[in-house]
C-alpha cells in the first residue's frame, strides 16, 4: 500500500477499517494457503506421472527385448503401437544400442503436445528415456513421451475452485466482519459522541457507558475519571470565584467607605486653606501664603486621589449611576482645554483643539465625560515635554469619535491593554517622575464603556500616543433601532 493509500485509509471510519482489515487478512492468508496446497498438489501429481511413464517405458523396454535381440522390427513396431491405448502417449521410439532408430509410434494428433507448458515443465509435455537390460547388457533405449493435459486440467480445476471458494469466503467474511466489527467499533463510537455532546453542552455531568472489559472499556473508565476531576476542579473553582466575589464586594466597600472617611476632613483642610488665604482670619504673610498654596496643591492632588479610588470602587461594586442628559459634546472639550491649557502653558506645550463643524448635540452623563477627557488631556500634557497635544471630534454612524494625540515618549505595543488595568501604567520609570496611580485610564474606559462606547490606544515608542474612544450620540436610539 503506497503512501497516499495509507493516508487515504487512515482517514476512513473505524468500522470500514475494522471490516478492511479483516477482508484483507482473510484474502491474504486464502491466497497464501490456497497455492500452497494447489502448488504442492501439482508437483506431487506431476511426480506421479514421471513416475507412471517410467514405469510403462519398463514394460515396454522388456517386452521389446526378444524383438530387438532377434532384430524383429515389426515385432517391435507392435508393442509400441500397443501405446495407442493411453490417449496422452504422444510418441515413443526405440533406439538400438549404436543410436539407430529401429521403431516408433507417433500419435496421429501428437503436433498438440508442442504447446508451452506451464512452471517452466518441457515444451507442453513430459518425457522419459528408460534403457533396455537384456541378460545385464544395455542393448536399446526407449523414449517415451506424454502430453500434460490432465496436469493443466487439474491445474484450471483447482483454479477454478479456489476463485469460487475466495469469493465465498469473502462474502462470508463481509457478513461476518461487518457485525462482529460493532464489539470494537460501537464503544469507540459511543466515546467520541460523548465527547462531542460535552464538548457542545459543555456538561461535564455526562457519561460515557461501559459495555466491556477489554482495552476499551479501561479507556471509556479513564475518560469517565477524567470528566469526573473535570468536574471537581470547575466546582471548586466556582467556589473559590463565589469567595473572591464575595471578597471584592467587601474590598469595595470598604475603599468606597474609607474614601468618604478620607474626603471629609480633605474637604476642611482645604476649605480652611482657602479661608485663610483669603485673608478671613487676618493678613498672612508672603512665606504663609507660599505654604499654604502648597499645601492646597498637594490636598486638592490627594483629594483626586481618593475620589479616583471612589469611583473605582463605585464602578466594581455596580453603584456608579450615570446621569444622562443633553449635553453638547463642544462644550465639554472647550471647557476641558480652558481648565488645563494654564499647564500646558507651563511646559510651553501647544494645545490645539479640531472639531467636525456639524456636531450634534448628544444624551450622556455630562459630568462623567468631562471626566474622562480631563483624563487623557491631563495625561497627555503630563507625559510629554515638548510638542503639542491636540483634541480631534469627529462624528459618524450617529456616535462621537474622540481622539487625543500628543508628541509624548508613546507606548509599547505590548503595554497597550496593560495600561486600562487597574494601577498599571505603560512605563514605571515615567510614572516616578511624572507621579500617578494607574487608575485614571481604569477609570475613563469603564466609563466610557457604560455609555456603551469603547476606548483604545495606538502608539509605539518615540513616536507619541493617540487615545481614542467613541461614544454613541443618542444611545437610546440606537438601542431601539432594528
């Protein structure tokens, strides 16, 4: 069997290579036994013949003795005619001792024993030359020769036999292997469709049925303890998620309650700051004033902290509730871009702003968004140090897309889905110069994804960064659109 062969029959199914297999055994081990015995049987037979003619050759030979001592030809002529009566006798002569010819029979059709004969046996015949003994003197030699008929009749017969016998025993095996094939491949089948039906239900809970104790059903047991540690690893793995669930709520709300803790007093730190800079409780002098606008720095830096984490903990405990309303999505950029463009200032940063002139109004939660620009403006003007950052608006598909770019160190590739985790951020060299988080960005793209938005970054590095996010226009419409 060639190579594609092979292949081709690797890929059939195991009941067809259960019954291939046994009709090919079958064939095989029929033809091997079959021209044993017809090849055995033919040269036992042709054996028998030599010996046969032989021996006739003798008797003739003795009775051509007195014929040829007295050198009586005509005498001789009739026992050798006397050949007549065996039918495969196709000649005979008598040569004298000088190898002179003194009598033959020919048989009247012996031109048909020339034919080829088969296994390489004479010329379609067989011959023997048995010497004439007369009292211990050879004085003749006798050639006998016979057709192979009955060795080529027996030779088709038995051909003819063992074709009828190989295709009985074919059909018989078919039968036979086509229902004894179900005790190895029905079990075998019965495990690749519950496979399959876990595989598609994902139930663990199903068995595969055992119907023997052979190799397969050791395989069906193991398949069956498999499913069953399947089974007990997912149940404590649910376990373990219920606890970690449970865990989270109790880590939320306790940053959630510690975050109200926190922001109290930070509110009367500053207020008090501002009270005092205002001069309510009398002039402060210029050194005073130079403290207490670091101390407002710093509380109103610390004050964002804890209501990053408030947020955070709001949005994983599912109490964050958006505030939709008509908002105009100009507004909110301008207003971002007037509130930081002083730090921009600082660093001599260019802060351009390019929006579509047909924007329309939108529905979201106004106070939310803001946040989410200030974020990545914010952002973008912390981390880059020389350039510009620009704000792009855009509308299509009845959704805002928001863009912000700058000329910033950018961020691997392979930071990009890092840094929307929560306190991770792109580069930790960068954020103990720059300071922050990591929660920022966390932030922003689950707010963004509340609105039913999605949020993304391209970048490399040295080559700045450019935030995006849409933002649906009127979500309630496209909610009840077909």
């Amino acid at each position: 069997m060639g190579g594609s062969g092979l292949r081709a029959f690797r890929d059939v199914s195991i009941k067809r290579k259960l019954t291939l297999t046994t009709l090919l055994t079958c064939t095989v081990t029929l033809l091997l036994a079959g021209a044993t015995y017809v090849t055995y049987d033919l040269v036992t037979f042709r054996g028998d013949m030599e010996r046969d003619l032989r021996t006739m050759g003798e008797i003739i030979g003795a009775n051509s003795a007195a014929a040829l001592t007295f050198d009586d030809q005509r005498r001789a002529t009739e026992i050798l005619s006397s050949l007549n009566r065996n039918p495969s006798i196709l000649s005979a002569y008598l040569y004298k001792k000088d190898g002179a010819q003194f009598a033959k029979y020919e048989r009247s059709d012996s031109s048909a024993g020339g034919k080829a004969g088969l296994l390489g046996w004479g010329e379609g015949s067989l011959e023997v030359s048995p010497t004439i003994i007369f009292q211990g003197e050879t004085i003749a030699t006798l050639s006998i020769r016979s057709d192979l008929r009955s060795f080529y009749s027996r030779l088709v017969r038995y051909t003819t036999i063992g074709v009828f016998v190989m295709l009985v025993s074919l059909v018989i095996g078919f039968l036979l292997s086509s229902r004894l094939q179900r005790t190895i491949s029905e079990p075998i089948l019965h495990l690749a469709d519950t496979a399959r039906v876990i595989s598609e239900q994902k139930d663990f809970a199903v068995r595969a049925t055992k119907e023997s104790g052979d190799e397969v059903g050791l395989l069906i047991d193991g398949f069956n303890e498999m499913l069953t540690q399947i089974q007990k690893r997912d149940a404590a793995l649910i376990e373990k998620g219920k606890q970690l669930e449970i865990l989270n709520r109790h880590k939320s709300q306790f940053l959630a309650n510690m975050s109200h803790e926190l922001r109290t007093p930070m509110n009367a730190i500053l207020g008090y700051t501002e009270l005092i800079q205002d001069s309510i409780y009398g002039a402060v002098p210029q050194p005073i004033q130079d403290v207490l606008a670091r101390i407002d720095k710093s509380g109103r830096h610390l004050l964002g902290l804890i209501n990053d984490v408030l947020d955070l903990s709001k949005i994983e405990a599912g109490q964050l509730v958006l505030s939709p309303s008509d908002a105009s999505m100009q507004d909110i950029v301008y207003g971002v871009v007037s509130s930081l463009e002083s730090l921009a200032t600082e660093k001599g940063l260019g802060l351009t702003v390019a929006l579509a002139p047909d924007l329309p109004a939108g529905r979201f939660d106004e106070r939310r968004m803001t946040q989410v620009l200030l974020n990545l403006v914010g952002n973008a003007i912390k981390f880059t140090d020389a350039g510009e950052v620009r704000v792009t608006v855009t509308v299509s598909d009845g959704a805002f897309n928001v863009s912000v770019s700058d000329t910033g160190p950018g961020i691997s590739p392979a930071s990009h889905e890092k840094i929307f985790e929560e306190f991770q951020q792109g580069d930790t060299s960068s954020t103990r110069t720059k300071g922050g988080t990591g929660l920022g960005l966390t932030i922003a793209k689950r707010i963004v994804e509340m609105h039913a938005g999605r949020m993304w970054v391209e970048s490399s590095l040295g080559s700045g960064a450019t935030f995006f996010f849409t933002l649906p226009a009127r979500p309630d419409a496209a909610e009840g659109t077909p």
